[in-house]
C-alpha cells in the first residue's frame, strides 16, 4: 500500500539546480520512492492513499556518510593531549603511534567488542538522519584483523536499520614488522588480505592512503591493478599533507573519489572532471589537526567537480561523530553554501559511493529521508551542535 508525506519542504537534490519544492509530497512503496512532486500535482491514483503530514518542515534524503574509520579498537585521547603539547600528527606517526597505536589495540579486541565499541558512534550518526555509512578497514593490517574489521562492519548494517558500505583499506599504514618494506607488505599481506575479504563478500570498494608516511603512488598503482582484477572499484586518501600525485592518479584509473585532497591542484581538479570523480572534503581532520591549507573549493566548482563531505570518523584525526556539524564546518572552514553542504552529505556522497539510486527524492530511489525542524538548508547548516531532526525513514519505514 503505497503512502505519502504530505505538506513537506522537499529538498529533492535530483537536478543542478538548488531548489527547494514548498507543500511538497513524497509518495512511497515498497522501500522505494514513487513519486515526488508539488502537493497540488500529486497523481490521482495516490490521493486517496495513507498520509502523514510533514507540517511544513524541510524533508531531505537521508544523509549518506561516505568516508569513515567507523569500526577501531581503543582511543586516543593520549595522542590528543600530546598534540596539545606541541607534538604534530605525523611526528606521532613516525615514532610508532597514531595509527599504529590503534591497529594495535584493534588487533586485541575480537568482532564482538568491536562491533560493541562501534554501535554507539553508529548511532550517533542515525540519531542525525545518516541511513547510509561507508565503514574502512585499515587498522588491522593484517589478514585476520582486516577481515575481523569488515565483518564487523557487515555486522553493523545486520543490527541497525541503516545501510552499510565496505571499503577495504589495507594500505592504510605499513606495519611495524614491515617497516621501510611497504612493496612485501603490499605483496605478502594487503593483496592476499584483499582477495580473501573479496572472496568472502566483504569488499565495496578498495581504497588507500597515498602520503609520505604511508605509500607513493606507485604502490598505490599496484594496488589498484589488483582492485581492477578483481572488478572493485577504486578510491583514495590523497593530498592530505602534501602533494603525492594520488589524486591524478585516483583519476587515471577512474576512481569513485579522491579524499581530503587539501593539496590538490587545479590540475588535478581538471583531471577528476574528466573522470567523474568525486572530491570527498573531510573538515573535521582540517579543524582536529589545526591545518591551514583548504582543499582548492573554488578550482572544484570551476570545473564541475561534485564536492561530498563526510566525517572521516576516526580515532586520531578526526574524532567528529557528527554529519549535521561537518556541514556547518564545510560551510564555516571550507565556504561551502549551505546547498553545496546538503548535497555533500546527499547526492555527491552517494555519487562517492557508487549509489545512484541513494541520496535523491524522485522516483524510483531508495525511500531513505531525513525530516527536520528547520525551514531550509541554511538552517540546518548554521547551529554549531544542535541536532534538529524530527524523523528518519530507511527503506520507507520510519525508524
Ligand atoms: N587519513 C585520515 O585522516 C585517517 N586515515 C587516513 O589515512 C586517520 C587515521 C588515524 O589517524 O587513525
Ligand atoms: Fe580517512
């Protein structure tokens, strides 16, 4: 039985344009969106149908959080206090912490404790209106601990009404009993980690960090030739700290997203253009490691580059368990518009994942919205730690 949200704000995000639908209807069945349009146009079949009405207030796509470290062992409220104390993120890294310190304590906690340390920060995003979250591996670094990881990230999407999205991140740090030998770390461990996951169903998508104190870019290409075999898609943490050529890279092999990318250039704007990649901006590692270089928003709007945001939640750079704030900081540190930020965590973070039928109000997606007391998207940018939402739907049912 199909039923409709009647007398909604729609913010459909299904065209370029920001437009914004007043005395809205959204009409669904089945999990699936069957229409969505002006009120007083709504199809005579569905006019006698079930309502429930929206009051006015602003209804969205569920947000898609699509770059995070959700499921990790231990914190690192230690490492905080010691960048307080002048230490920086990489000098951390370099002496055997950061994310080794949390690959570590990953390694000792078993898919059970990880799957309980991991439901609270999960549910912290519901509680904002996320119904899809991309979920890394990476602090395993090796089989056992890599494959435990996205298993427990399976688990997750099994126990909440949200949609989970696995990526396989085994090169994410080069391991201290593989220190200054990345290329048979890659060889002995990532690869046979990869395939083992894939076989098993636990990969989406194959992603790694492309820095200085993880891998160049050639070990990143062998990376991606091994994804490419297997026919997973590609994406990549690329220009964080510094300017690596990831990004350029991502795009040569026609990568989902390139993320973070503070240090992209215009060039490489331009080459991700060319390959529809999206540019995944990640404000909570900005503000948490105090960076001053803003990734190039203004070469990405130039030319055309969908622009996503996500929390990047993680243990040491970026603590940010909130989606509705990234917005605010997209819109505060990076000058995003209050549009940009919604279609970030909505249309181009599904675009991010590969999920056209995600993160839009028109037929035929997924019935996944997110109904908020606020009357436009400005509104629900500008609070500094407010949650305004009213109600979630997943799949059509309210929850
Ligand atoms: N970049 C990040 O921001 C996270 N991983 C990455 O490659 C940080 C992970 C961590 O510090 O634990
Ligand atoms: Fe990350």
């Amino acid at each position: 039985m199909p039923q409709v949200l009647s007398n909604a704000r729609l913010a459909p995000l299904d065209a370029p344009e920001d437009r914004l639908i007043e005395a809205g209807a959204v009409v669904i069945e089945g999990g699936r969106i069957l229409w969505a349009g002006p009120g007083a146009e709504l199809p005579g079949e569905f006019t006698g149908a079930a309502r429930q009405d929206m009051e006015g207030r602003l209804v969205t796509p569920g947000l898609i959080d699509c770059h995070t470290h959700l499921v990790f062992g231990g914190d690192r409220a230690g490492e905080f206090e010691a960048r307080l104390n002048g230490a920086s993120y990489e000098e951390i890294a370099r002496a055997g912490g950061g994310i080794l310190s949390t690959v570590a304590a990953t390694r000792g906690a078993d898919e059970a404790a990880l799957v309980a340390a991991a439901l609270p920060r999960l549910d912290a995003l519901i509680a904002e209106g996320v119904t899809v979250v991309e979920v890394k591996s990476g602090y395993g670094l090796d089989l056992d601990t890599e494959l435990r990881m996205l298993r427990a990230a399976r688990a997750l999407g099994r126990l909440r009404p949200v949609t989970i999205v696995t990526s396989f991140l085994g090169a994410h740090a080069c391991p201290a009993d593989y220190k200054g030998r990345a290329d048979a770390y890659l060889d002995e461990v990532c690869l046979p980690a990869l395939r083992a996951a894939h076989a098993e169903g636990l990969v989406d998508a194959v992603d790694g960090f492309c820095e200085g104190i993880a891998f160049d870019t050639t070990q990143i290409a062998r990376l991606f030739d091994a994804a490419r075999a297997l026919g997973l898609p590609v994406k990549l943490h690329a220009e964080q700290l510094s300017h690596m050529g990831g990004t350029a890279l991502a795009a040569r092999y026609g990568a989902l997203s390139a993320d973070h990318v503070e240090y992209a250039t215009e060039a490489d704007a331009s080459a991700m253009a060319t390959s529809g990649t999206v540019a995944v901006l990640l404000p909570g590692a900005f503000y948490a490691l105090r960076e001053t270089q803003a990734p190039p928003v203004a070469a990405f709007r130039a030319h055309g580059v969908p622009m996503a945001l996500a929390t990047d939640l993680n243990p040491g750079s970026s603590p940010l368990h909130s989606l509705v704030l990234t917005m605010n900081m997209g819109c505060t540190l990076f000058r995003l518009t209050p549009w940009e930020a919604l279609r970030g965590v909505t249309s181009h973070a599904a675009r991010a994942l590969g999920l056209p039928d995600h993160g839009r109000i028109a037929a035929g997606a997924v019935a996944d919205l997110a109904v908020w007391d606020v009357a436009s998207p400005a509104e629900l940018c500008w609070r500094i730690g407010f949650n305004p939402l009213h109600a979630r739907y997943r799949k059509g049912e309210r929850c």
